[in-house]
C-alpha cells in the first residue's frame, strides 16, 4: 500500500504531467507520420533496419449517430416504408473516413551481426 503523504502526491502529479506531455507528444509525431504517408500514397512502411513497421488504414464510418435508436423513430413514424426513407436519409448525412495508423513486427527486419 502506498503511503499517503505530500511526496506521494507530487509524485502522482509529476507522472501525470509527464504522461500528458508524452500523449501530446506521440499525437504530433503520429498526426505527422500519418500525413506523410498518405501524401506519399504508403499504405505500409518499414525499413530493413526497424524491428517494427507501420500501417496505415482507412475504414469508413458513417456520419449517423444513434443509429439503433433512429431505426425505432423510423419504424415508428414511416411504418413498413421504414427502411426506405432510412436508407435515403442515411446516405444524406455521407460517411468519414478515418485514418489510423497501427504498428506491427517487420517481418523484413535484418538484425546486424556484432
């Protein structure tokens, strides 16, 4: 257990200053690394010197929120024309895409001999 005293708590504090610093840090260099590969059109990056590559994906994601609960309005409101009107409202709103960029072992990786 962890005694309760002004050390502990600057401590805390300290760590959660630098985990804050550390997050916004690796939001920066994950937004930039992400803007580059899809300008350079690269889906997968990783050099023959790094035990890691990345990944860059896209998935689409409609802009509709609460759509379970929309669905019952729907059928409540238009009967059984229901989905029709849904499906057209549905296209209105359009999709996003959203671009996440994951780490995976590099298969390519060449370790150098010492």
């Amino acid at each position: 257990m962890i005694k309760m005293n002004a050390e502990a708590v600057i401590k805390f504090v300290s760590l959660r200053a630098r985990v804050k610093k550390l997050v916004a840090l690796e939001k920066s260099i994950c937004d930039a690394i992400k803007e580059a590969m899809e300008y350079r059109k690269i889906g997968e990056f990783g050099p023959v010197a790094s035990p890691y590559k990345l990944i860059l994906r896209k998935a689409k994601r409609t802009d509709v929120d609460y759509e379970d609960m929309a669905m019952r309005v729907y059928k409540r409101h238009y009967g059984k024309a229901w989905r029709a009107q849904f499906d057209v409202d549905k296209e209105a709103y359009g999709e996003s895409t959203v671009v996440s960029l994951h780490d995976e072992p590099n298969e390519r990786y060449k370790v150098e001999a010492a």
